[in-house]
C-alpha cells in the first residue's frame, strides 16, 4: 500500500511538472536553446554601423564572438532586459549615442529590448550587461570605456 501511494506521489509531481504552471521555465524540445536572440548595436537612433549577432543560450551558440560569456550573464540575471523603473532618479551623465536592441525569445518569452546609454540608469543598465553586448560602440572611441 505505502509503494503505491508513493508511485502515485512520483507520477503526480512528474505529470505537474511536465505541463508546467506558468510561473517557471518553459519545457523545450531536446536540442533546441532556451533562448535565442538577435542582438543590434548602432552608433545611433539611425541604426548608422549597425552590429548585429544572433546568440543561443543552453546550449550556447550563434555568431555572438563569446556566446559563453553572454549566455553566463543572462543565466546570472533574473530579468536581464527589465527597463529602468519610470520612478528612478537617474544621473544626467551622457553615455554616448549608441544604441543596442536585443530580440527574441527566453524560456518560452518574448524579449524585445532597448538600451541607450543617455543617462547614469541607462549607463547602468547596459554595463549590466556586459558580455551580452559586444563592444565597442561603434562611433565611440575605443580608448573609452564603455
């Protein structure tokens, strides 16, 4: 009696996680990515020396030149393209014109971002990034930091 309750123990709590509740990471089939994104960097709001990469995340793949190190970032991050809060008080620090969007889905969700870097938040929030975005920005010098 008690294994046959525990064998319908297991076939539940197997059963629930196979169809997922919403609130957690979406199944994939074997071999596909998790994620999967298209990264655009540009000198400005034009799109002028657009950049672009496609980057795949568990496994790691694509044509972003550290698909590694970019896909550890995002995995280290529970919501790595949130915007900046409208209520957040940011530095008036002027980053410089460039301009990054990233495209494409994260375990099952939609991404469509954009990062500037027109203020201290902005700044902030591309920095956070790190690897995701390939630098240098183009249109800025290369002797700056990013």
């Amino acid at each position: 009696m008690m294994r046959r309750r525990l064998l319908i123990a297991i076939a539940f709590v197997t059963a629930t996680a196979a169809c997922g509740d919403g609130g957690g990471p979406a199944l994939v089939a074997d071999g596909e990515p998790r994620a999967s994104y298209t990264i655009t960097v540009a000198a400005d709001d034009k799109g002028t020396d657009p950049r672009t990469w496609t980057l795949e995340c568990d496994p790691s793949g694509g044509d972003h030149p550290d698909a590694a190190a970019a896909c550890g970032v995002l995995a280290a991050s529970d919501d790595p393209f949130a915007p900046v809060p409208s209520d957040m008080a940011c530095t008036q620090i002027y980053g410089g014109s460039g301009v990054a969007t990233v495209t494409g889905t994260r375990d099952g969700a939609a991404v469509d971002a954009r990062f500037t870097r027109t203020d201290g938040c902005e700044i902030s929030r591309w920095d956070a990034l790190g690897a995701v975005l390939p630098g240098p920005v183009p249109g800025q010098p290369t002797d700056q930091p990013l």
